[in-house]
C-alpha cells in the first residue's frame, strides 16, 4: 500500500505519519522520581494537587520517552506488558497463534521504541521481535497469497498493523495477477469521474 | 511491474506463422519482416501474429514444447527437484496465456496443455513460497534462485521486498541495542 506519509518504522518515528502518531499514544507504566507541582489532575487515584515522588501513572509514549530520557530523569518506566518475559516465551513457544493485534496494533513498532528506554531486558525484547516475525511470516504469505473475497477481516484479525499492511500487499500482486488472466487488464474501462460529471456530451448536442 | 507491461515484453518474442496472403517485406524500427507468401511458414514477432490470427490472415505454430509429451516432462522434472529447472522460455506464462487465447483452434489438447501449464505454475509457486520462508526463518543475508521467470519474480516482488525491509528494521534496532549500530 502507497502511504502518504510512512511511519518511521525502526527506532525513529515519524512526525507526520498516522501510524507513529497512533502507536505513541499508547500507555507505559512509569514511576516518577520527583514530585512535581500542580500537576495531580493527571493521576486519577489520588486527589492531591501534587504528584508525588514515587507514584504511579501510565504515560502515554511521546511524554515518557521525554520525560525518561537519561540526561533528565523525571520518571522510571518499565516495558509494558505485551514485552515482558511471559508473553516472550508464549511467542518462543508458536508465534503463528498469538492474537498481535489485542497485544498491541502497533506491535513491532512499540517494541522498538521501547528499545530507546535502555531496559534490562531491551535484548532479548528486540530478539524476540525478530523470532516472532519470522514465525508468523509464513502465515502471512500463505494468506494473502491464496484468499480471494471481498472480506478478509477474519482472516487477519490476529494480525498487526504492519502485518496487515504486508497482506494487504500481497493481495494486490494476487489480484493483479488474477485480472490479468482473465482478460481484463487489457479492457479499457470508462474512469467513474467521466461518467458522473453529467456535461453535455456531444451526442446529445447533435 | 504490471502484468500487462509484462505480457508487452513478452510479445516481442518470434513465434511461426504460415499466413494466406502475399505481401513484400515489411520494414519494421525493430527489424524487417521477411515477405509473405500464401502457405510459407514465416517467423514473425508475436504481437504481429496476434493480429493477423485476430484478421483470420495466418495459422499460428505453438513452439514445439506446448505439447503435452514435453509439459509432462517439464511437470516431472520440476516435482522432482528441488531447485527450480529452466523452463523452455523467458516468457513462458505470458506466451502460454497469449496462445491458448488466441490460436487455441492450432494447439492440440488445449484444454489438457492449460492444465498442465497451470500444474507447472502452481509447483513452481508452491516452491518460491517454501524457499523464501525458509530464507526468512535462517534469516540469511542473501539467496540465490535460478530459472525464475519474469512473471513469478514480479509476483513476488512487492511482498518480498516489504518484508526483507520490515525484518531489516527489526534487525537494526537490536544492533542497536547491542551498542554495535548507532543510530541519530
């Protein structure tokens, strides 16, 4: 699929693209260092006006990657639990059966961005990315290079955004091809804009 | 690529005609084509034999291996193996397409060689599927694949390539983290 915009898709993200800013909305637990005024509106379990040092929020991604940078050290966070040891080795075991998509739609993308954090655990996260996808990419294949129909929602429910982006891929190369062997890529076929934009044609001027 | 780019390039090849009129040389940018004599088999680019079949002007000759005896051999070969054997042309799909559509009156068995073809084709396909999962899951650094055609490369192209992108990303984020890549 051509996208206007791409998200960035590693460890950078991308300011403009629709992907990158729906995938940093997505919340990590994280631990404040310091106390900080006026600001306890955002906690919603305590009332106070200040947050303070040690409590517990869930910030989205584009504040704590801020906020946690190692030069600043507001707050601690930890990985969010699609990424932790449980849910690694669920994948070691057959990544072709886990449901990506109600982990997280952005799966790959946040893990990476996690990466930046410096968690203990940030090797093995990003390994297990890399075994998870070449798991799942024979699924993947043989989906989009085999299912025909209109509605393939159920088939890829248990995918993830770029997965379901290389589907989506694969289905065009297949549709392509089937067209052509049927014929219709050579029909020339009216464009849908000439046929509604009601001007006078020159038939019915004569 | 489009499939239709391709089945323009495919065209170009030479294919035997035996036309029913007469006509001097033609001068063609690409080459001349020799004169037409009623009965004489001529080797004409493919495109033109397709429009003089679609004027009833010639009987196209398929090459000689869209038989069945030779399509039997290619299946057998290919099931065979393991690697992917040459088939007897660049452009074989497209040419298979192309003639069982318009000179299916001059092909024997044309309903039996479409099935072959189709057999040979989904083989093939069933092998490129099972090589490039194979290359991801070692997650190699290159592959190299022999005696593909244009058609089955560019039916692959852009799945391939979005994953090969996707898993490289992936890869360079753990580098990365290992403190081998820097990244900005």
């Amino acid at each position: 699929m051509d996208l206007l915009c791409p998200p960035g898709g590693g460890m950078k993200q991308n300011y403009l693209s629709i992907d990158d800013i729906m995938m940093s909305s997505e919340k990590i637990p994280s631990t404040f260092l310091v106390s900080v005024k006026t600001l306890g509106y955002l906690d919603p379990s305590t009332n106070k006006k200040d947050i303070e040092v040690g409590s517990k929020l869930d910030l989205p991604l584009w504040l704590a990657l801020s906020l946690a940078h190692p030069r600043k050290k507001f707050v601690t966070v930890e990985l969010t639990k699609p990424y932790k040891a449980t849910y690694r080795e669920i994948l070691k075991a057959d990544a072709g059966v886990v449901n990506l998509y109600k982990l997280c739609p952005y799966y790959y993308a946040l893990g990476q961005q996690q990466l930046s954090l410096n968690h203990a655990e940030g090797i093995l996260v990003a390994r297990s990315l890399i075994l998870a996808f070449s798991d799942r990419f024979r699924r993947i294949m043989d989906l989009s290079g085999n299912a025909i129909g209109g509605d393939n929602s159920s088939l890829i429910q248990q995918f993830d955004e770029v997965e379901r982006r290389l589907f989506a891929l694969g289905q065009k190369s297949l549709q392509s091809f089937q067209r052509w062997e049927v014929g219709e890529s050579r029909t020339l076929r009216t464009s849908e804009l000439v046929s509604r934009h009601r001007k006078r044609k020159r038939e019915a001027v004569d | 690529m489009e499939h239709s780019e391709m089945e323009f390039i495919a065209e170009k090849q030479k294919v035997k005609i035996v036309p029913n009129f007469s006509m001097s040389k033609i001068y063609f940018i690409s080459g001349e084509v020799g004169p037409f004599q009623p009965g004489l088999p001529t080797e004409v680019p493919f495109w033109l034999a397709i429009s003089l079949r679609q004027r009833q002007k010639c009987v196209i000759h398929p090459p000689d291996w869209l038989t069945i005896e030779s399509l039997e051999e290619i299946k057998e070969a290919e099931t065979t193996t393991e690697l992917f054997t040459p088939l007897p042309n660049t452009h074989f799909r497209e040419m298979c397409q192309l003639l069982l559509t318009h000179a299916k009156s001059n092909i024997q068995n044309a309903d039996a060689v479409r099935t072959l073809v189709k057999d040979i084709w989904d083989i093939r396909a069933a092998k490129l599927r099972s090589s490039s999962d194979k290359f991801i899951r070692v997650q190699a650094g290159h592959a190299r694949i022999d005696n593909l055609t244009l058609m089955e490369i560019n039916i692959a192209r852009p799945f391939l390539l979005a994953s090969l992108d996707h898993l490289h990303t992936l890869r360079t984020s753990k580098l990365h983290v290992e403190r081998i890549v820097p990244t900005q």
